[in-house]
C-alpha cells in the first residue's frame, strides 16, 4: 500500500491510495506498530515526492516550514492524531500509542532501569537510562515529560530520553509525575522538585556526580524544570546546575502573538492549550503564580546557566522567548535557539525529521558540554 499513495485529492485535502481508498480511513484501520513501519517507509520516499505530497511550502512571519514536517503533519491529519480528545484519558492512550511513529525505532546502546522515588505523596514511578560505557560520577539529567501536564508518560518519550542520554553523554531520569486533572497545580511542580532533590540526594546511586545535576523536559515538561529552578532558587546545595528548556511554557496568564500566529495546523494547537490549562489551573486568576508562569518569577538571577529552544512554528515562541531575554537580562548565561522551520514537539519527531534530530542533537550536546564544565571545575578544585 505504502508504494501505491499518491497525491491525489491533495487540493480537497485528502490523500487517497491507488485504489481509491481513503487514507485517513485506511489508516485507522491499521494497528500503530504498521503506521510507524508505513510512515518510516514514506519518508524514505525521494525528497522531491515527499515534497509534492506535502503540498506547496508553507511560509508565515517570514519564516518557512521544514518540508518533512510538513509532510508529518499530513501524515498525522490522515492519520486522525490529535494531542486532546473528550478525556484525558483517551488522550493519554491515544499518545503512547502513536508517539513511536515519529519517534523512530528504539535507540539501543542504552541500559535502563525502573525505580520509584519516594515523596510525601504516592512513590513516582521513574526511569534511568545510562549509555553503555558511561563512568559512574557522570552529569545526570532529571527530565520531565511534555503533554500539557495532562497527558505523556515513560513510554511517551523512551526514546526522547535514550537521544538526550546518547548525544548528551550524560544518564537520564525520566520522572513519571501526577497529571491533571486528577492532580491539578501544584500537584505537577511538587513531584518535580521532590524528584529533584531526589536524584541530588541519591545522586552516588545513581551513578551521578550530586554537583552535576540538571533539570529539563519538553513543553510542560520544560515549564515544570523552570519551576524547579523557581522553587529551589535560593536553596545553596539543591539547586539545578544546568536547564535543558525545549519550547517551555513560561506565561499562563497572557496571550502572546504567536499563539495567533501558529495556533492551528502547526501540532499544538490554540484549543490544545486552553485545554492543558483549564484541566491543570482551571482558576485564571490563579495562573500568574510564578511556579506556572515562570516569566513573572523574581528569582531568574539565581537560575542556572540554560539552554533555551523553540521551533519559528511553535504558539508558545513568543512567551518561550520572553523567558530567555529576562534570564540574559538577569544575568544568567543563556543559549537561545530558534529553529525557524520547526514546530512544537520537534524533540518527540527525532525518528522521521532530519532537523528535528539535528535540533534535538544541538541541545543534547549542549547540555553535555554545560554538565562536563561542572565536573571539570569540581576536579580542579579537588
């Protein structure tokens, strides 16, 4: 079937197969694991048919989108994936099921294993990946999932996780913490910074070095590292020494331009985000607490040295941006990426998208480099 799609009924925005069938029928109609085999084998496709099956580029704010994204994105309409449904709970299937069609086959050369971290609450369930060879006393990454703090999971992003700890060199905590609404705010926030104080207190048993530890996560994921950052600010011996932000949500209470600009067809949507909202803080008068809206946190001068990314594509840019700009302001040593031709979610397309992976890639290594400046200046002053 994969060989035989073509472009036809593109202009009605449709695709259909050489037999007249419709794709966004015949596709749910197909279990996940052959999607991922049939979407791997479309973007095997030449470049120029990828590209006439995503339709004519796509260009907004003067920027132009990645072609294979583009064409990801139909892929994903055909396909009827949406990242909200009527509940949460459907949701969170339908991401875990689909989640390995972007994110590619599973990253190897990676040792895993389970744990639960204790809190005052119910005992989180985690997972530690440490990549073949890596000495003990190495930089530890706590990461912390996105999905709106409502849906994502472990499996959601394994193999985000496997990428960062593969090209970062460094191990990775991935913390499963309470969503919504079930546990709205600040339900999220406390798990993350007990999961934090966690990996520094057990910092040995997990074969990190207690001085190197740093927060990070995609999306919601980086709103609750930049939280951590936020609650443990002026705390000397437990705070992050570095912050990996992919595309963070830092400003719940004020509507930026580009949630106008990019809030439809590019992913994350204007909708998904009220969404998110109103099952994490449903309260909008609420919502300016710093632990959500980080932008408004007078504490960003004590935040650690961040690396900061967003997709030119993204509703959340502006606001992700404005973070970065306070935290140079205050002094704190920020790189700031924009990557023009991407959307939000681009570190969970790492298996399909050539500069998703190469975006992701950069901030891996960027953390890695961040992580061994840490332990580097602990050796020379020991």
């Amino acid at each position: 079937m994969v060989a035989h799609v073509t472009a036809a009924g593109q202009a009605h925005g449709r695709w259909t197969v050489s037999a007249g069938v419709d794709l966004e029928d015949a596709m749910a109609r197909i279990p996940v694991r052959v999607q991922a085999t049939m979407a791997r084998a479309l973007f095997a496709l030449p470049a120029p048919v990828r590209r006439r099956m995503a339709g004519p580029p796509i260009r907004r704010d003067g920027q132009t989108l990645d072609p294979d994204v583009q064409f990801l994105l139909k892929l994903l309409t055909a396909q009827g994936t949406t990242l909200t449904e009527d509940e949460p709970a459907d949701a969170r299937r339908e991401i875990d099921q689909t989640a390995p069609i972007a994110a590619g086959p599973t990253i190897q050369h990676i040792h895993t294993r389970d744990l639960r971290i204790p809190t005052d609450n119910d005992p989180l369930p985690a997972r530690l990946y440490t990549p073949d060879g890596l000495a003990d006393g190495s930089g530890l990454l706590v990461f912390f999932h996105g999905g709106g703090w409502t849906i994502g999971s472990l499996a959601s992003h394994d193999n985000t996780c496997r990428f960062l700890a593969e090209e970062g060199g460094v191990r990775v905590l991935s913390v499963d913490y309470r969503l919504a609404p079930e546990h709205r705010f600040p339900a999220a926030v406390d798990d993350a910074v007990a999961a934090f104080r966690y990996a520094v207190g057990h910092a040995a048993e997990l074969g990190a070095d207690p001085d190197a530890v740093a927060v990070g996560g995609d999306s919601a994921g980086g709103n609750l590292s930049a939280a951590v950052c936020h609650v443990t600010a002026t705390e000397e011996t437990t705070r992050p020494a570095y912050a990996l932000l992919f595309y963070p949500a830092t400003d719940a209470g004020h509507r930026h331009p580009s949630r106008d600009l990019f809030g439809s067809g590019f992913f994350l949507t204007d909708d998904d985000i009220d969404w998110f909202l109103g099952h994490y803080q449903p309260d909008e008068a609420a919502r300016a607490d710093p632990r959500l809206s980080v932008l408004g946190s007078d504490q960003l001068a004590h935040f650690p040295p961040t690396y900061l990314t967003v997709g030119g594509f993204d509703p959340l840019r502006d606001e992700c941006e404005a973070l970065g700009t306070r935290l140079a302001d205050a002094g704190v040593p920020v790189i700031m990426r924009r990557h023009a031709d991407l959307v939000h979610g681009f570190a969970n397309f790492i298996g399909l998208i050539p500069r998703a992976r190469e975006a992701t890639g950069d901030a891996a290594r960027a953390l890695g480099s961040g992580l061994a400046t840490v332990l580097s200046r602990e050796n020379k002053a020991g």
